[in-house]
C-alpha cells in the first residue's frame, strides 16, 4: 500500500502520444500483453493537485487513496506510476487522455453519463458524498437555509459538486480548485462551500479550519468514483478491474481505506 514507486511529474506529459513500452517489458507484463504505456515504462496516472487525501504532494512525492489504487494495477503490470498534474476540465472531457498526456485518469472523479461519452470508466472504487462547509454561526443546516438566509455559496468549477447545487436553484460562486475554494471560504468570498466529504473532513482535521468553520451538512447525492481511461483500452481496463475487484475481496481495498480516511468503507462521515 505504500507509493515508493512513485514518481512526481508535476506538469504534463508530452504533447505527442507515445506507444513506446508494452507491459511485457515488466514483470507482470506476461499477464496484460498488448497493453503500451503513453510513457515507455510507466503508468502515467493524470489527476489534479491538490486533492487530499486522493492525490496529494507529501515532500517531493503524491500520495493518496487515488495512488495506491492504480499501484494496484502498476504493480500487477510491473512498472513503476507516474503523476501529471493537469486540470480537472482536461481530465473530465477525455482531452488529456486523447492527447496521449496519460495512460489512466484518478481524480476522485465522480462517474456520470456525459462523462462516459468522453471516457471510459472503470468499476467504481469509491462511494462519495457531497457535504458543506460553512463559517461558524451561520445557522444553516441545509442548502435550503443557505438559499433562504442568503448566504454567498462556493463550488470547485467543472464538478459534480457544482451540478448538483446549481440543480437545486442556488449560483454558486465558482473557483478553479479545491484549494482556491477553500481560500474562498476563509477570505469571506463565500459563507458555505460544497465539496466532496472526505475533502471536506481532511480540512477540519487542521485545527486553522477547525476553529472558524463546520460541516453543516452532508449531501448524500449516490456518486461513485471511477477511475478513468482513452475510449477503446480495454486491456488495459480489463486489468484495472480486476485489481480493483481483487483488492476488495482479499482485504487490501479495506486497508487502504482505513489508512487514508481512518474509519472502515461505509463509516465515512460516522
């Protein structure tokens, strides 16, 4: 479960895809042949930093729940992961993985039918839950208080998140990341934010946050993480299932839960 093998790219990959390494050339190779890598050598994984505890700079490394699922499928393939950094709206509209910048797409990202005409998504290995975060005394304890006291909502652009608010009638403000969100919040851009609830309960973990801001409410919107690839990988997705599906039989999916979220899959937010 640890993310030795990673390798930080911070950036982007290459603008030009590359068919290099296939996954013969590791030692799980023999069991995915076929498969080729953007990245000879490598799984690069696209995601968006920070999202703790997904994906996450931790020293010169990420780390994160979203790491050590697709080292799941790394290790089985034999070859080390790498990250690129690059924003969420690139993910989510496949443009990063037709332009050859990754292999897979882990970004705590939700699975939703427009998404699918743009990607495809692996089982689900995560149930996620939407939640506000609010400064204290507000009052509110729903999205109909903040709505009726008019308070001033924040939401990450390009997310569920985002949708789901926006379906109820309320026009969040929006911010490019969950960081700027935050930041949000706490310069009084924002009185309430909506945001994913493991983010949500990462923050007030810190006592900065802790002190001035409270979940207010959970919102339980039925969402499932994916992790995402190019239309037509089906090796390389086929694989990717497999480790999930294996991970949640023999008990390793239970153990990396418990290290990033500290509580048992279905005791988030308990």
């Amino acid at each position: 479960m640890s993310a030795t093998c990673l390798l930080s790219a911070c950036g982007g990959g290459s603008d030009e895809p590359t068919t290099g390494a296939s996954a013969s050339a590791g030692s799980g190779g023999a069991s995915a042949p076929g498969i080729k890598f953007v990245t000879p050598g490598k799984l690069t994984t696209c995601t968006n930093l920070p999202y703790e505890p997904f994906q996450f700079k931790q020293g010169d490394k990420v780390v994160g729940f979203d790491v050590d699922m697709v080292d799941l499928a790394a290790k089985r393939l034999g070859v080390p992961q790498e990250i690129v950094d690059i924003d969420f709206a690139v993910i989510k509209s496949g443009a990063a993985l037709n332009a050859g910048k990754c292999d897979v797409a882990a970004a705590g990202m939700t699975i939703t039918d427009e998404r699918k005409q743009n990607i495809d998504f692996s089982d689900p290995y995560f149930d996620a839950t939407q939640a506000l975060l609010a400064k204290k005394g507000t009052g509110a304890k729903s999205l109909d208080d903040v709505k009726a006291k008019g308070l001033k909502l924040g939401a990450q652009a390009s997310t569920t998140g985002l949708d789901y608010v926006k379906e109820k009638g309320l026009n969040p403000t929006e911010f490019a990341d969950s960081p700027k969100e935050l930041l949000g919040l706490q310069s009084g851009q924002a009185d309430v934010i909506v945001q994913d609830l493991p983010v949500v309960l990462t923050w007030l973990k810190k006592p900065e946050i802790a002190d001035k801001f409270e979940l207010i409410a959970s919102l339980d919107t039925g969402e499932q993480y994916g992790i995402g690839l190019k239309k037509g990988n089906t090796e390389l997705l086929k694989i990717i299932n497999e480790e999930i599906a294996k991970a949640k039989s023999d008990g390793t999916y239970d153990a990396i839960y418990m290290k990033w979220f500290g509580k048992k899959p279905g005791e988030l937010g308990t």
